[in-house]
C-alpha cells in the first residue's frame, strides 16, 4: 500500500474537507431559506434595517457561491474552491447574528401584545410583514383571542365588528382604526383588545337594563349569548336572594315553581322556527337553567330559610356592583363563598356548556377560592372528563 499512501492520505485529507463543507453549507442553506422570504418584506427591511444589510451581504456571497458551484458543475472541482468553508464559516455567524435579531425583534412585539406569546414564529412574521393590510390577522385571530374566529372591517380599513367561530357578529362600542397605528400591528391589536372588553361591559349593562321590560324568550334572542347566561345568572341570584330575604323558605319553593314554568317557555322556543345562533344560545343557557333550578329545588327541599346561609352561599353567584377598584362604576362581579372576582369580560362567543355536576361545583368553589387568594388552581383527573371546559 506504500505507493498508494500519498494519494490516499491526499483523498481523505479532501473527503474531510469536504464532509465540512457540505455540514456548514446545509446549515448556511436552511437558514438562508427561512430568513429570505422574511427579509424579502419591505415592512421587515424598515423596522430592522441594521439585520437586513447583514442579510443582504450574506445573500450576495451565498448567490455568488451558488452560480459557481452551477457552473463548475463537479462536486470535486467545487469543494476545492480556495477559502469556500471561510466564506460558508463568516455566512453562517453573519445568520446567526440576524437570527439573533430577529427574536429579539419578535420577544419586543410579544411583549408589547402578550397574546403573541400563542402564535409560532411564522405566524407571527406572516403579520408583521404585511402591515400595509391589516386583514392578514385574520387567521391567526382564533389563536390570540379564544372566542373571536376574525374581525369584520369596513371599507375604509377599520374594524366594526368581532365574528366568532358561530358566525354570532357582535358591533364593537368604538370602532377600530389601524392606520393610526401606523404600521405597529402590536398596537392596534392592544386597541381591540380594550374595545372587546368595553363592548362585552357595554352589552351586559345594556342587557340589564333591557331584561326587565321584555318577555324573557324576546329579551333572550336580543343579545350576544354570554351576555344572557351572565344576565340571567344575575337575575336568578337577585330573585334567590329576595325570595329568602322575603318569605324565607316558602319565598324559594314559589320561585322554583316560576322556573318550571320559565323552562316550560324555553322548551316552546327550542322547538319553534328559529335562527341557528338563538338556538346556540339556548342550548347553553337550558344547561345554567337546569343547574340554577335544580339548585333552588335543593334549597327549598333543605328547608333554607335565610340569604345568609351556607347552602346558598356555596354557589356561584352574580351580582352588579360598584367597582372597588374604579369607584363609580358599575361592574359584574361573581362570588362564591367569601370569594369575590370581578368578570373579565373577555368575548367567548357563543359556546356550548357543559354540565354542572356536584363535582364541578366543587371545582368552582376551589378554583375561586384560590384565585381570590391570588393563588393558582389546577384541575387533576381523567382525559375527557371536562378539566380545561370547567376551568374557562
């Protein structure tokens, strides 16, 4: 083999080589093919000038290195190039500096809109590289807001309206602008967030109001239906309470004869002509129904006498009250037990319930009293069993 040794010391010194090579080249090339069509964005090349002129060097000598790899045409002819894995070593740091950047750049805008945290990098990117066309937020919108499936806009480019995934449209108190925001998609989302929020407080109060001076099968059809299962639970712990307060036990056994003749009422309307989401709606409020009267038949069967006490003050309750932390204003607040918690008004559309058992009475109870606390709260058990449902 003596002969043989040059030549053979000289091959494996350039099959090395070239193993080096083709690493650093397959990890310059997937890089590459991940940030070019980010930078190929004119949105991205403004609000991250100094990575994209690093990008723009490194793209020149990677298309350099390309056409003449193309035109040698032999991987031998290639590899031996004079300093290529010096070319491919500088790429590959001048990428990883962007990349660098580029996370950063993303950690800002997750930071200025918590809800981007939801969506991968790519779904974030998608957004930011067409600001000009607030539309494009559209479907990544399920991600960041649990109950809102798109936006409607207008004409004009602002937002109207919030659509969930049961097609029930809900007209926003203030509508929405993102031209004003000039390009920071981060901000004008900031901005749907706050009007979300006031155009759920805005329809529960509205809904308050209106839920007096209607039949209860008219008033139901009126409103979004988070709204009348928040209402209605409001309602039933107003007349609970005033039926103990008032005539003690025998106060509580006439309300819940008024609810078998309300249920009676809903079931009529369940089987009548009506519009896919009131139905939608009235599914999940016969499952609070059912529950909440359920609940009274308990207590008039127990023979509670009194608003104050414990049979009554276990269970979830809603009230409109002064707001301790915004004095003068009125808000929904839910309380059970000792526990006191503000509703957050956080549009979930129209949704199915599930139902209320013993056991996630017990969940409620647990989970508020820790939240109160300013703890945390954390369902264990089966799959299936309805954890993740309980805890929304």
């Amino acid at each position: 083999a003596k002969p043989f040794m040059e030549k053979i010391v000289e091959i494996e010194g350039w099959l090395l080589n070239t193993q080096e090579i083709m690493d650093m080249w397959m990890k310059v090339q997937s890089v590459w093919l991940y940030l070019e069509p980010i930078f190929g964005s004119e949105d991205i090349i403004k609000q991250m000038p100094t990575e994209a002129q690093l990008f723009k060097k490194v793209d020149g000598s990677w298309r350099t290195m390309m056409q003449s790899a193309l035109e040698a045409g032999k991987a031998m002819a290639v590899t031996k190039t004079e300093g290529l894995l010096d070319k491919l070593k500088e790429c590959n740091e001048n990428l990883e500096t962007v990349q660098k950047g580029l996370n950063d750049y993303l950690e800002t805008k997750r930071l200025a809109f918590p809800r981007f945290f939801f969506l991968s990098n790519d779904n974030l990117l998608e957004i930011l590289s067409e600001t000009k066309d607030p539309t494009r937020v559209n479907p990544h919108m399920k991600k960041a807001f649990e109950g809102i499936q798109s936006l409607e806009f207008l004409p004009d480019q602002r937002i109207a309206a919030m659509m969930s995934s049961e097609k029930e449209k809900v007209q926003m108190t203030t509508q929405v602008d993102p031209a004003k925001a000039k390009g920071s998609v981060e901000k004008w989302l900031v901005e749907v967030e706050q009007v979300m929020l006031e155009t759920i407080r805005h329809n529960v109060l509205q809904s308050h109001e209106d839920y007096t001076g209607r039949r209860f099968t008219d008033w139901l059809k009126s409103w979004p239906g988070q709204v009348v299962i928040a209402i209605f639970c409001l309602y039933w712990t107003i007349d609970v309470s005033s039926s103990l307060k008032n005539e003690g036990n025998a106060g509580v056994r006439r309300y819940s004869d008024k609810l078998d003749h309300m249920l009676v009422e809903i079931i009529d309307l369940v089987r009548s002509d009506i519009p896919p989401l009131v139905r939608c709606t009235l599914e999940a409020l016969i499952v609070i129904f059912v529950h909440n009267k359920d609940t009274v038949a308990a207590l008039a069967k127990d023979g509670i006498e009194r608003d104050d006490d414990f049979d009554w003050l276990v269970q979830l309750r809603d009230y409109i009250e002064e707001n301790p932390d915004k004095p003068e204003q009125q808000d929904l607040f839910v309380k059970i037990t000792n526990s006191f918690l503000g509703y957050a008004y956080e549009y979930i559309g129209n949704s199915s319930r599930l139902v209320v058992t013993p056991l996630t009475d017990r969940c409620y109870r647990t989970c508020c009293g820790a939240l109160h606390l300013l703890y945390g709260a954390a369902p264990e058990g089966p799959a299936g069993t309805g954890k993740t449902e309980t805890v929304k």
